[in-house]
C-alpha cells in the first residue's frame, strides 16, 4: 500500500505540472490535484486513475477546444479556464472522499459506484457549459422557462442538455469497460451524473448568489469586482453560495445517487 500510494504521488505529481504548465491549472489548482490524484491514484489504484485522467483530459480538452466561443461570455462566470484550488476541490473534493471510503471499505461496490458518478456529474457540468453555448437560441432558466441569456447559470438548453447526458455517459462507459460490474452499472452511472448536473442548474436559477454589474447592467457571478472594474450589486441568492459551492453540491448528489443505485 505504501509503494501504491508513492506512485501515485509521483504520477499525480506529474500530471499536475504537466496541466500546470498547459495552462489548465492554476499554482494552487496544480496543489489540489497534486493531493487529490495522490489520494485517488494511491488509495483507489489504476482503475480510479484511469476515470479520473478520463474526466480531467475531456473536461480540459472542451475548454481549449471552445474557449474562444465561451470568452465572450467572460463576464458571466466567476472563474476562468484555468481551474484554481477551489475548482479542483469542487470537482474532485468528492471523488477524493470516495477513494479514502474505498480504503476502509475494499469490497464494497458502492464506493466506486459514487466515485465514478460523482465525476460524471462534473463531467456533465463541464461538457454542458462547454458546449451550451453552442446552441443556436438563447438557454431558457430551468425553473421557469424564461428566456436568459447565454452563460446564465441555471439556464439550460437542448445542446447544453445533450452535452452533459454525453459527459456524464462517456464517465459511464469507461468505469463500465475497466471495472468488472455490468452494463447496467454503467447506465445508473449516467442516470446519476446527469441527475447532479440537473442539481447543478437548479441551484444556479435560485439560490447560487447572483450579482450585477450597475456600469454594464449585466448579469454575473464575478464578484465583488466586475470585468470591467466596476463594483457589482447582489441581485439574488444566497450569498455564501457560489460557483465552486454549486459544482461541489452537483458532485456529492450525483456521487449520493451513484452510491444509493449500487446499493
């Protein structure tokens, strides 16, 4: 167990310098997946590695692959591309906890079951922000159907919704294809990640704290400073809940239902 666990601080130490320097990850960010890939890679071992390189190399990919598209939505997210501590523990904090549940309960099937769907979860998140915004009408917010603009948290949209059934799938094949448990696991991966996707646009359309910018009278996550410079106003929400609070709820529902299904 020691040998696995030096391993896998050497191969996450590697990853996170790699994504690092890529531009993926921020100082910090490159920290939290050091940790995290030590935990998943060291206590879980290649399977969970696999799932979680499979999560971070799709996620990343997307972001570099539209990120010129999503740019000139900027203004409406908190955070960039390049994922922070914060991000990281959003999107892997629960997939980590399941790897240490894993260590203290190895024959049971339930903790790869949450571990898998909770990064299927953030997969679809992922995917469907990546891609939403390729959609040719504007998103409609998920509680009420009205019309939002793009980038809007909580707004959701054909595209966007096709986008996160595949992330949350793709998470699902593969946990199906390199772990021994039916096809039918696999479907209740997917069934759960899209399922925490959808927490995660619930609570972006009420109580994820909302601001506006008074200078540009638009809509945003950032701050307490705008894009422009300006101070923005809270307009709704919860203002202890933001973004990376979101991401993690949408991990650990998924991950619950995950687990519950294996159950």
């Amino acid at each position: 167990m020691v040998l696995q666990i030096v391993i896998g601080f050497v191969a996450a130490l590697l990853i996170a310098y790699a994504a690092y320097r890529a531009g993926s990850l921020s100082k910090s960010g490159a920290l939290g997946a050091l940790v995290e890939g030590t935990l998943i890679f060291g206590l879980g071992g290649w399977r969970w590695a696999v799932l979680l390189l499979g999560f971070f190399v799709s996620s990343s990919a997307l972001t570099r692959l539209f990120g010129k598209k999503k740019a000139a939505l900027d203004e409406k997210f908190d955070k960039g591309g390049r994922r922070d501590l914060g991000q990281v523990l959003a999107n892997g904090g629960v997939a980590s906890l399941f790897a240490v549940l894993h260590f203290f309960f190895p024959a049971a099937d339930w903790t790869w079951a949450g571990f898998a769907a909770s990064l299927a979860a953030v997969n679809a998140d992922t995917w469907a922000t990546e891609l939403g915004v390729l959609n040719p009408t504007a998103p409609r917010l998920i509680t009420n159907g009205r019309k939002v603009e793009r980038g809007t948290s909580g707004g959701v949209s054909a595209y966007g919704t096709l986008a996160a059934a595949g992330g949350a799938t793709f998470i699902a094949l593969l946990a199906a294809l390199i772990s021994p448990l039916p096809l039918l696991f696999a479907a209740s991966i997917a069934l759960a990640g899209l399922f925490g996707a959808l927490v995660d646009s619930l609570l972006g359309a009420t109580v994820q704290a909302m601001y506006r910018c008074p200078q540009c009278n638009k809509e945003t996550e950032k701050h307490p400073l705008h894009k422009c410079g300006a101070p923005t106003v809270q307009i709704r929400g919860w203002k202890w809940l933001n973004n990376d609070l979101v991401n993690l709820a949408c991990a650990l529902s998924g991950a619950i239902l995950g687990a519950l299904l294996a159950l």
